[in-house]
C-alpha cells in the first residue's frame, strides 16, 4: 500500500504539481479542491497517465467539519496520511483597509490559520501514534512583514507561521515534521495569480517573465523542493525555507 | 478639551496603568474592560484623586459591534480619541494541540487579532481626517515565535503583529502612529499572571522576583515607555520596540 | 559631580543632539569625534551657553588604544561614565562588489563592530563594578537585511547586532542596559548625509523632505528617545527598538 | 571536463561529505583545510574509491592572499568553479566578554566574514561572464541571536549572514545562486565539536544523542540538502533555510 500525500488545496499551481511530484516518487495523492471538478479530475487522469495513483475531492474547506471528515475517511479508505501539502492561500489582492470587510478579513483567518489548525488537530494525532509525519505549509512574504493593503493576508499568514512554529515546537520530537515554506514572489499558477491578475493580464506577465526568463516561479520546479524537504533525514530537518525566483529581489529588497 | 486616550483592556496591569499616565499626562482617560465593574470604578476614582479625569465602561470585545459602538459614543460625546492603548491579552497558558479546543483558538483570534482589526476600521478614518493619530499595541513574545503549547496565543500574536505591520503601511504618512510593543516578560499584574498562576504561585513570584529584584516587570514603568513613544516628534517615529525586565534574558536566548 | 555620557561618534548629527540632550538632562557630555576641532568645539560652546557642561576630544576609533586610552582617561579624570553612546556609522554608500576593497570591508568592520567590542571591552568591567550604566548603539537598517551595495556597511553592521545581543546576555543581569538603536531612514545630518551626497544635493533634499515635511530624520528629535530609554526602569528595558519619519516606508516595505 | 565544487573548510564534518556529494554528483571536489595532511588525502582517497575524482590543498584562509590564489590556481588547472562551499566555522565555545581578546574577535571576522567577502570577491566575477554559479555558506545560529558568551562568534556570523543578503541582493539576477544555511544544532563532526568537547565528552555524547537517536546532526545526510539546494531551478530558489535534528527545539525556542 502507498502511503499517501494529502493536498488541500490542489489547483493547477503549487498544489496541483506538488501533488503530481508525491505521486511520481511512490505516493497515492489525495487531492482536495474547493471548485472546478473537471480541473480536479484533469489532474488525476494526468497522475494516472503517467503510471501514478490519485484521487480528488471538492473540499470546502471553510465548512464545518469538511477537513476533519475527510481526513477520517482517507485515513480509514486510502491509507495513512504521511504527508499533508497545506496549500490554501488567503491572497485577495491589496485594499486598503476601509475596503477589506470583516468577512474579507475573517476569511483570511479561516483559510490560512484556522484551516491548518484544523488539519493539524485531525492528522497530529494519528502521526504522533505512527511517529512519523510530514507537514508542508506554503506560506508567503506576508507571513514575515505587513504591507500596504495586506491587512487581511498578512494577519492570516503572520498567524499561521507563528502556528507552523507551535507545531514543530510540540511535535518535531515526535518525529512530525513541520515546515514552513515561505513563497516570496509570482507563481506561475492560474489559478490564482491568473484568477487575481485576469487572462489578458496574466499571459502579458507570463510573455514578459515567464518561461524562458524564470521571472515567475514555476509550480513543476517548486515541486522538487517540497518534495526534497519532505525525505530529509530527521537528524538534518528543515522547518523553513524561502523560494524565489532568481530574477526577483527578496522581500527585503523591496 | 483634554485629548481622548481610549484604553481597551484596562485592567490592573498594563492598561490600568498606562491609562494613569495619560491622564497624568493631560488626557482623558476611557477605560473599557470585560469585567470587575468595582475595579473599573476604584481606577477611574484613583485617577480623578490624582487630578486627572477618566471615565469606565465594562465592554465585552467580542461582541459584534461593541469596539464600534464604543469608539462612536466616545468620539460623539467626550472627545476625539487621539490615542487608543490596544491592551487585550490572549495568553490561556501552554496547552497541547489535542487540549486546545477550536473555540479557544478562535477566541485568542478574536481578542489578539480581530479586535485590533475592528478597533483600527473603527478609529483610523477619523484619524486619518485629523491627520493625527496614535495606535499603541501590546504584544507579546509569541508575536515573534511560536513555543510549545502556544498554539492559539502565537497564531493570534503574530496575526496582530503583522496586522500592525499593514496598518503601519498604510496610516504612517496619514499621520498614524501605529506602535507594536513587545512585552517579553512576566508583568507584576494581578489581573493576567495573577489569574493565571493562582494568588499563592502570584504572590511566591512576587516575593522571589517583585518589588526591589525588579523580576516581574512593573506596569507603572513600562507605562513611561508607552507614554514616551506617544508623544515622539513625527521625524523619529518607533514602530517596535521590546520591553522586558533586566534580570530577564530575552527571549531569543531562552 | 555630574555623572558621565561619552559619546563616541560626536557630530553635527545623531552624536552632537544626544551628547546635548544629555548635557541638558544633567550630564557632563564626553564628546569624541574623528575631526573638525572648530566643530567640536563649537559643540561644547552650545552646551556650555546652554547652561550644561562637556568636554571635546579628537579621537581616531580605529588607531589602536585610542578608545580605550580616551575611557580610562575620562574615567580618571572626569567621572565614571554612566552612558555610553556608540555612534559610529559605516556607511560608504552602493558599491558593487567589484568597487569595494579589502580596505573598505575591513574598514567598516573596524568602525561599526570592533570598535564597539573595544569599546565594551573598556567600559563593562567599571559598569559591572558599579552595578549600572547604559550602552546606546545608533545602528542602521542594513543590520537587519543586505541590500545590493552594501556588502561593507551590512556586514559590519550585522556584526555590530549582534555584538549587541551578546552584550545584553551577559551584562543586563549586572545591570547594563544595552541598546540598539536602529534607525530606519536619512538623517538630517551634514557631517554625514551631507558629506555623501554633497553640499547640493543636500539641501535639495532638505528642501523637498526637511523642516516641515519632517521626512529627514531630526537628530534633536532622535535624542529625546536616547535620552528616554537610557532613563527606563530597569523593570521595564528597551533592547531594540526603531527610528523612522512618518513619511518613510519602513525597510521591509521597500 | 567535469565541474568543480570548491570547499573550503573540508574537514570529516559537513565539509568534506558535502565534498563527497557533489563528488558523487559528478563534480570534481576541489578540498581545502587548514591542517592534517592525511585526513585530507584520505578524504580524496574515499572519493577517488568511490568512482569520484578530488584534489586535496592545506590552505589556511587568514592568510593573505591564500583563498584568492588557490581559487585562480583552480580555474587555470582543473576547471571552472561551479559550486563554492563556504565552510569555515568560527565558534571558540562561550567565553564572557573579559576572555575575548581582541585578536580571538578579530580570528571570528577573518574567518567567517571576511574571508567569504574575500572568495566572493575571488568567484562572482568568474561566475557573473558564466552567468551562472552557486555559493553555499554554512552558517549557525549565531548570525541570527547573539548569546552570553558568543561576542566573537555572533558578531562574525551576523555580519556574514548580512554579507550573503548583500551578495544575493547583486548577483542573483546574474544567475550566482548565494544560500546561507543557518545550522542550529550540534553536527557529529570530529574536526569541530569533537575538538570543542574532547573525545571523552564526545564519545559521550555520541553514545546519548548519536546514531539511532538522531540526535547528533549527521553531516553525509546534511549534505544531501547542500546537493539539492545548489540543483534548484532558478525560478526556485531558496536563499535562507535552516537545518536541525528532529530532537532538537529550535534555536528560537531555547
């Protein structure tokens, strides 16, 4: 049997590739994504076509209850989950503060921070039993400083990092690993800088610093390090690292 | 008109405090916490004996609407709040993952990172229309790294860290200034570490690192700090500073 | 007899407005600076017309024993020095790799982090002895993050946070209060912005960002935060905190 | 021809297995170290046993011109450097302040500053008409907190951190790929913490924390991470990463 890589939040950028990594070295990747069932399935036929196994949900994270069932029941029909990629962002473009609402504000919340509480308060338990585990968080710049009109992104990843921090701190003896993946510039994904920026927009951006140029950072290639960090030995664990395309300043350039 | 300094979370420690130095200092004081209506009242009746002026409110922070109906009262019918002291904690102790409920790290959310949200929505567009401002925000270490059983405290901590960060951003050159105080120490107040150690663990700490051994940090001086970066010329703003005790290590060397 | 603020770094900017600062608040002001006698000396005249007192020095900080000679001798003849201020800059301005020498490198790391060892080296014995003093280091943004250009000045004052945070761990138990002081932003300083970009381009930015629109930094205004957080209760210390005018993004924002 | 990865500072710990890494990877491993003749002719003996190819050079770093003729001696006779790795510590153990003499201050910046100012200045120019290079630098805690007792070690490796922000910051759109990766933990190395501790207390601690206990981080599967790091795509690249034993809290937790 697989073991199994649990994506939440797998669209065609770093879920989706990333879940496609997992699943060309050994594991059953277990899909999960809000929307877009024919996207969802695209994927799965594209993992089976190359020789690996997976499955897809639509997951609405935000619900009730939604994380925590389904990972009961991955657990109980799959197989146990040995690595958790937490992919959800919270990205909702820059507003200055009169024009991010309380619900805009608290959706961040419950994306970003709530949402891997929940996921860590579903599968931390069943991984301290079996004393192994992985957890993958993607996060973002706005997890180390507030910008102009972040105000809901950049609470909802402040929190989650200082909550990937908790984790490690509890359960890294454990044998859980935790890491914090600190995204720091474009992802060439589009769904959701493709969402944010529009079509016409985003295929200007990607002509201008896509592909051959490597200005945005390509999913496929991002991949290779989650999938990396996610087999290091655990006498040499890393808990965070950034990523960035080598065109682009780092945050703290900028 | 004496200027408006708004204390949310005015108990005996930090708050109460701060709020005796601004009315010390010519303001106003308005005192808003949850509970301990004979508190309130003995701190507003201290400050008038002082010669300063104040007045209480008991004021639930989580109730939708509370913060924003209290900001409007006040503006409306004392004054223009030129200060507001964001004092509300959301320490509940070190619990592990399994013993930290959903509603617990809600509650810490709300209280460290969305009230500051609402209070910041609620106070900013009249500050920006004045020009002026102050926010100043009591944090805590766990804005800064997450340790074992601080799950709920870290998440919110950092939220509101990077919440300040953001509103930072956008408000200093309106004339905002917004401040993170870093508290990395235990403060002599009975009303947090008190509560939460117990009167006889408080009053045993007091004995060992209170009074002439300067182990617990003293509210009534941290409130000289707070006052001081209040009133800082605006060519040379503080946006974050830390403040612990001199017997204490700071918290990267522990 | 007045106790003592040596300030090493005494120019017509930062140095020279806290060594006043100082002076008026009841210290005789030790003040050292690298040259300019008639500059000097004009200072001292200010403080002695203001009713406070001071002495001047030309010191080279990077000739060997010339601080620590300076200490023993103001220690000797004038008093005990209460108050260090460490104010040394190292800024050459953007010089890309291949335009900084080994000189340049090794003359930043003389200025911004030796000196400063030298300088605790000789004062920290007799503060530890007497069971208090205060050590204010001026240090700048590129201690907390490299910019292109700034291979020489980062790295020394890199060094110099650090050196920082060594001190407070061992001597802040002893009752030495180390500070850095990390000022974010163009000081409206001519011995020092003046002299980099020239006397034009100096007052062009005066012009535009100086007197009224506050967005130089004003070293008079700078001094009265040296001044409060040297006076803190040592309840209630100050390690780090920021310098920055209103108008100025903070560094991780640009 | 293959390509060459330059160590310095290639002794049994994370030096020379990263050594054998990229060796095993398919480079050519150029190892330099200050002393012991044998173990670094045994080291290219392993390689060479393995199907590798290495040469071995005593080079000692502090002295003039020593790092700067041996990477052009390099280029001119074996190859162009691909990968330096920057290996050389500068921990002396912890010693307050009244123990640190001046010139163990200055060893610390020798050797973990400025000498990596001095290969840098060496590489990069060779790197940038390649339009493409990779510097790894092995760093420690050290150059993110300052601890009692670390005035030397801290001050050099702040300063080194900041170094690496300054050369990524000028050279990463060049295509020169710098990563400073931050080691918080004990490495099972002889040549270092061997040599800190003294075999007894070394053996000791190797039997508590080493082997199966993971305790000890194990350089040949630290090195794993150097490989992967320095193969990342350019639009994925990570600049700062940590590494620790599962065992072990992180440096922010103690």
């Amino acid at each position: 049997m697989k073991p199994v890589c649990l994506v939440i939040g797998a669209g065609a950028g770093i879920g989706g590739n990333v879940g496609k990594r997992f699943a060309a070295g050994g594991y059953h990747a277990v899909l999960c994504r809000r929307s877009d069932e024919e996207g969802l399935q695209q994927l799965v036929a594209e993992i089976e076509a190359a020789g690996g196994s997976a499955t897809g949900y639509l997951l609405n994270a935000v619900e009730q209850g939604s994380i925590e069932e389904r990972v009961a029941a991955v657990e109980e029909e799959i197989g146990p989950v040995e690595v958790v990629i937490y992919n959800l962002g919270a990205q909702i473009g820059d507003r200055p503060l009169a024009d991010t609402s309380y619900k805009a504000f608290e959706m961040g919340w419950q994306l970003a921070t709530f949402g891997l509480f929940r996921t860590a308060s579903a599968v931390c338990p069943k991984m301290e039993e079996r004393g192994k585990g992985v957890i993958l968080v993607t996060s973002a710049t706005a997890a180390v400083r507030g910008n102009a009109g972040q105000h809901s992104h950049a609470a909802a990843m402040g929190g989650r990092r200082m909550l990937c921090q908790t984790l490690n701190a509890q359960f890294s003896r454990k044998g859980i690993h935790v890491v914090h993946v600190l995204i720091d510039g474009m992802v060439d994904a589009p769904d959701t800088l493709g969402k944010m920026l529009g079509p016409e927009l985003f295929q200007d951006l990607r002509k201008q610093r896509g592909g051959e140029q490597d200005g945005l950072m390509l999913p496929e290639q991002m991949a290779e390090t989650y999938f990396h960090v996610a087999h290091q030995h655990r006498s040499a664990w890393t808990h965070e690292l950034d990523l960035r395309a080598f065109s682009d300043l780092a945050w703290w350039n900028h």
